[in-house]
C-alpha cells in the first residue's frame, strides 16, 4: 500500500515533468513562450475597404480570472461580426510569466486576431520584458480598413511619475495620418483622467488627442467600472473607459465612416 | 634554585603546550561545528537554472536547514540572483541492505529573495499608496514536497553518502492564482520542478 503510494507520487513529479522545470517564477520567458505575439496577429487582419462598418470588442483587466477569460472568447468566437479583439492592459495580475501564458492559452483560441496593449500590472517585476518577448514593443501602431490604431503606455504611475508616460514625443511622430489611413483610434490602458496617469501629463495628452485631425476616440480601461465616456472640456474627442473582463464585460465598439458607437455587453 | 629551574621550564612548556593544544582543539570543533553536513548542486526548482547550497542535518537526521544561491542566465530568461533558505522534513526513511536510503516523500518549505532593480521587498510607499499591490515582489514563499534516493557509500572516506532528489514547489502568487481559478485550473499545473545531486558529510 505503502508503496503503491510512493509510486503514485513519482508518477505525479513526472506528470508534472511535461514542462515544468521552472528557473525562477520572474523569468522572462521559456523554452515554450511564444513570440512577437502582436505583430504576428496583425498580419492575419484581413484588408478591408477604408468606411466599412468595422466591429472592435474592447476589454482590459484579464488579470487571473481565467474562467471570465474563457467565456469571453466562447461569446466572441460564437459571434460572426466582430473584426477583431483589443485586450486593453492588466493581462496578468503579478507580471509573472505563469499569468501572461496563462491568458494567452486562452486568447489564443479566438478564430479572429486579439492585439495586447500593456497594463500597470503588467510592468510590474519583470512583467514589462515579459510584455515585450511576447507581445512586442510597448507603444505600436497598426492600420484597419482605413483606420490607424495607435497603442501605446499610460501607465506613468510605474515609472515614479517621472513624465516620460505617456511618451508624447512618441505620440505625437505617431498620432498622424497617413495616405492609407486618415482617421485614428487610440487604445491604451490608464484613462487620462485617472489618478494612476502621470498627472503633469494629463492635460497635454488630452489636448494631443483633440487636437489630432482624424482622431476618432481615445479608448481605455483600468477602473473596473460601468462603462464611462468622458469629454476634455465636454466637447471633441470622445475618451471612453470600459468595463474590465474579469468584471464579465467588454466594450463592443462600432465604426462607420469614423463615426463611432461604443455599447458595454456583459456576459 | 638551579634544580628548580628545569621543572620550571618543563612547567611553562606544559602550559604553553596545553594551551596551544586545547586552542588548536577549540578551533578545530568551532569548524566542526560550522562545517555543512552537506552541498549540494540543483537543476531548475524556481531557485535559479543551477543553484549551490550548503546544508545542516537537524533532528536527528530527520530534516536538514540549508542556504543556497542561483542564478538565472540572460538566455534562459535572466539575469536574476536568487538567494534561498529552504527547510526539509524526511519524515519516511526506506531502508534498502543498508545500500540504500528511499525518502518518499519530503515535505519542503522555502522562501528565495530575487535581488534587482526589478524587484523590491515592499512597493515604493512614495509611489504607491499602501495595499495598491499588497505582495513583494522580491520574496516568494515556496511549498513543496521531494522525493530522495541516497546511496550511502562504504568507503572509509568523509563522504558518506549521496541523494538524487526531485522536488516539486509552487509558491504564495501561484497558489493564490489556483484558488481562484480552481475550476479551470489543475492543481498540478501551479507546480513546478527542479532536480538535484547531495553529498552528505
């Protein structure tokens, strides 16, 4: 009996074996970490004429609910209209590898792209070159039926508020439209109007976005909270916050012809 | 006075002689005493790819307290320097002709400190409000359980046996991420594992 048990036990250390050996839980990646994660889902977007009707579902703060996470990509995967997926910040909770893995494995199942942006707590530890082996650099952009997505980090508490986050040399070489793309989208994770947000930059920022030509909306997340859609001085650029995954609710976000609906759906 | 003077040098040299005998006799038991029952070299474990330690056998032989250092090189996810205390309880000894020692299961408990400027025991509090990120970054709780195989040597030497182990840890983060994902997760996935070699003094 004794030994019956012993050797349920090995067999559980070699169960464990497929994968496991573990240097440290702040390493940065292993041998099974995927890479450049983002680029690679930007390639599969199909091309798409420039005023179609385009479909965004929009959510952050995944952290480590992987339950909410999952019905998140059955719901989407079960609906046929939406173009692709915007997780907005807070992909893990401790910056650990285990996490962003963990949430990838799920994301990774949606038949549609899903494209990454940076969260506070992702930079947290060696979160911040997790983010980057994984999912690419942490201010990028991409273009989509006519429209240039900027995405870029908002997260100036994890930098001491030293007013280099936002980048606004960054935003404003990227915040321009080009011959393909004349409207834009922002994504980022801290809203501007938060208290995480470096505040000697807040007004900068807000006043960069409305005074973008083209600049559709500038959406975040972050606060774990009904959907909210707040304007600079009440008029301009809309600055929509959504509600967060692991609070059951996405921002599905409509475009035409850079008109823009945001509608919260929980699930 | 003349004859008294031999016994007297005889005297001082006893003296001295004992002296530098029961000093020599001190300091040899002072580094006895601090001599490691034990190194040891390990693969993985979430103590570094290749860790080092020493250890000391306490209760009988029954559980050993050690100190080891590791690191992480760039390539394999690093660079990281991790220092670790770990306490083993080997609770069940398999005795095989006296060759071999079996210890099924050994129930380990280790904290490991990862050092640099990524990592700190507590958030800024001037950043931070206090609780914003309630853990350390720095310090991870590890609990686990080993599994050993000694092979005790019969060779008149110092070195009385060795052990090849292997040990399964999760730690404080990852088991907080497992209760709350109890029913998505296995219980086996938050665990992860490191091998080793022991030689026992």
């Amino acid at each position: 009996m004794f030994y019956r048990k012993i050797c349920l036990f090995l067999l559980f250390i070699s169960f464990c074996g497929c994968n496991a050996d573990e240097y440290s839980p702040n390493q940065k990646f292993n041998s099974s970490t995927p890479i450049n994660v983002n680029a690679r889902e930007i390639n599969t977007l199909p091309s798409k004429a420039a005023g179609t009707t385009i479909k965004i579902a929009v959510s952050g703060d995944t952290q480590r609910n992987y339950k909410e996470s999952e019905d998140f990509v059955a719901l989407i995967n079960s609906r046929k209209d939406i173009d692709f997926v915007i997780l907005n910040g807070d992909i893990s909770d401790f910056g650990l590898l285990l996490e962003f893995n963990g949430i990838y494995k799920k994301y990774d199942k949606l038949t549609i792209p899903f494209i990454s942006v940076i969260g506070n707590h992702d930079l947290v530890a060696n979160g911040s070159d997790v983010y980057k082996r994984m999912f690419g650099d942490l201010n990028f952009t991409f273009n989509y039926a006519g429209i240039k997505f900027v995405c870029h980090d908002t997260n100036g508490r994890e930098y001491d508020f030293n007013g280099t986050t936002p980048n606004l040399e960054w935003l404003r070489k990227n915040l321009t439209a080009d011959l393909k793309a004349d409207r834009l989208v922002a994504f980022s994770h801290v809203p501007p109007t938060d208290g995480d947000f470096d505040p000697i930059l807040a007004d900068p920022y807000q006043n960069l976005i409305n005074q973008t030509p083209g600049m559709i909306a500038s959406i975040h997340s972050h606060q774990h909270q009904p959907q909210i859609i707040r304007y600079q001085n009440g008029t301009g650029v809309p600055f929509i916050v959504t509600n967060a995954i692991i609070k059951r609710a996405f921002t599905l976000i409509t475009i035409t012809n850079g008109q823009i609906v945001a509608e919260e759906i929980n699930f | 006075m003349d004859k008294l003077l031999p016994k007297k040098l005889i005297f001082r040299f006893v003296v001295i002689l004992g002296l530098l005998t029961s000093s020599a006799y001190a300091q040899k038991s002072f580094l006895k005493r601090i001599e490691p029952d034990q190194v040891n070299l390990q693969y993985a474990g979430s103590i570094g790819y290749f860790s080092g330690g020493i250890g000391y056998n306490l209760l009988n032989e029954k559980a050993t307290l050690s100190a080891h250092y590791g690191y992480v090189p760039k390539n394999k996810g690093g660079w990281m320097s991790i220092f670790t205390a770990k306490f083993e309880y080997k609770p069940f000894a398999i005795n095989i002709k006296e060759k071999i020692i079996i210890h099924p299961i050994n129930p380990v408990f280790f904290p490991s400190y990862t050092s640099g400027d990524n990592f700190d025991y507590q958030f800024k509090t001037s950043q931070y409000k206090e609780g914003y990120y309630f853990w350390s970054s720095a310090l991870r709780l590890h609990l686990g359980a080993g599994t050993e195989v000694k092979i005790i040597s019969h060779l008149n030497s110092s070195l009385k046996s060795v052990s090849l182990y292997a040990e399964a840890n999760t730690n404080d983060l990852y088991a907080i991420s497992w209760l709350e994902n109890r029913t998505t997760t296995p219980f086996y996935e938050m665990f992860k594992l490191g091998y080793g070699v022991r030689v026992n003094f």
